[in-house]
C-alpha cells in the first residue's frame, strides 16, 4: 500500500500570533487586586459609556515598538481618548492606533512594585502617556497609598500634588481619585458623589425602580381611598336628602330651612 504524503503547506504567521493578545499570566497578584482592579474599571468604563471616541480597558498588551513583540506593557488599566471606543481589540499596538494612552493606571503588588516605581514611568512618557497613577489598594509597597504623575511642558512627569481631602485630580479625564480603604474610587467633581461601578449602578437602579413601584402603589392606594372617601360622601348626601325629602312630606320643613 503506498502513502500519501500531503504537500506540506507555508505557515504564515499572523499578527495576533507575532503580537499575543495574552501571556497566560494571572490579571492580578491577589483577590484584593482583583476585586480592586474590577471595580475601577467598571467604574471607568460606566462613567465614560456614552463616550464612543473614549476606550476604556484592563490586563491588555500595550505593545510600542513595531516589529518587537517584546516591547510591550499590560497596563491594569488604560484609558484612550480619540479613538473609535466601539472596536473590540485583542491588544494595543502604538503604531496602528496613532494615539498613545491618555493616562495609565497601575495596581502595585509586591511583584510589579519595583517596575511600577522605576521603569514605567520613564517609559510611560516616553510613550508620551500624560497622566501615570499607582494605587497600592493593601498599602503594603508604596510610601503613599495613591501616588500620581503628570507629564509638564518638557515631557518630563512631576508628581500630581493631592487636594485637601487627599485625592488626587485627573486633568485628562476631568476626574478625582479618591481612595477608600482597598478600592480607588473615581469621584465626579461636579456632584462630589463616587461614580458607581455597573453593579453599584445596577443595584442603584433596581432600588430606584423598587422606590417607583411603591410610589406608584402608595399613590393607587391614595386614589382607591380618595374614591371611597368620596363614594361615602356622595352616599351621606343621598341619605340627607332622602331624609329631608321625608321630614318635608311629615310636615317638618321648617327644621331644614
């Protein structure tokens, strides 16, 4: 019996294998990272929702050198502005994007502390990324919990100085960060109210449409008595003037005038 051989056919690499979208690494270093990074995005990703030219996204490759696939970052969180937000992307790359990111946020745990501190932020301006935040949501690797940098006139970032209330500002985004125990919450400076992440949003919303509902019941339980009240009235007045009708045929009209 002969064998066949199929002719052997080219590879050809294609770009999401020559640039991967992932390195099998976990997103973060513990649950409170996790829990800490999710949150944010969320919150990110509700308050900017409407934005379509505003991408929002967590754990993906930041790739910046065309033609290196190691010359890359995956930043916790990422937030683009000028571009299409509705395009699904398995990574970034700087070079088909034209746009680098607006500000880059970093969670610091005991792994990424000394990358985060002294390698990043040259890069990250290199990059030309305006704003560089890092949170430390256990407060366990950074001198401050929260610290912020934002790139001057020169291209060289100085540290973004916190408020009164120890929150630091976002000039790109328009935006607070302010930290409350082992989350960083994004504060909208116009009502000085935490904006939510999509649970809190959507656990917000189910009270809202609970609180309407019993309205509603309050108000057909306010018309029903309304109505009865009413119905009573009308009844008491038909039974004093079928009494007056009847004093009046006994003789009795001068007790109604």
């Amino acid at each position: 019996m002969s064998t066949i051989i199929a002719p052997k056919v080219p590879f050809k690499i294609q770009p999401e294998d020559e640039y991967p979208s992932s390195d099998g690494q976990p997103m973060a270093e513990t649950e409170v990272h996790i829990l800490a990074l999710l949150h944010l995005l969320s919150a990110l990703r509700f308050y900017f929702r409407h934005h379509q030219d505003v991408y929002v996204i967590g754990d993906m490759f930041l790739y910046y050198r065309q033609g290196n696939p190691h010359a890359r970052k995956a930043p916790d969180i990422m937030v683009i502005k000028g571009i299409d937000a509705t395009v699904r992307r398995r990574s970034y790359k700087l070079w088909e994007e034209g746009v680098p990111p607006s500000i880059v946020i970093e969670l610091t745990s005991g792994q990424t502390k000394k990358e985060d501190i002294v390698t990043k932020p040259a890069l990250y301006a290199s990059l030309g990324i305006k704003e560089y935040f890092l949170f430390d949501p256990m407060y366990e690797y950074l001198d401050e919990q929260l610290i912020g940098y934002r790139m001057d006139a020169e291209g060289e970032y100085v540290i973004i100085e916190p408020d009164a209330d120890g929150d630091l500002h976002s000039v790109e985004l328009g935006l607070i960060f302010s930290i409350e125990d082992s989350l960083l919450r994004v504060v909208d400076p116009e009502t000085g109210e935490y904006i939510p992440a999509l649970d809190e949003a959507a656990d917000r919303a189910a009270e809202a449409m609970q609180r309407a509902q019993d309205e509603a019941q309050r108000a057909e339980q306010e018309s029903q008595r309304a109505e009865q009240e009413s119905q009573r009235a009308q009844e008491a007045e038909a039974e004093a003037a079928r009494l007056r009708e009847l004093l009046k045929k006994l003789g009795h009209n001068d007790a109604f005038e």
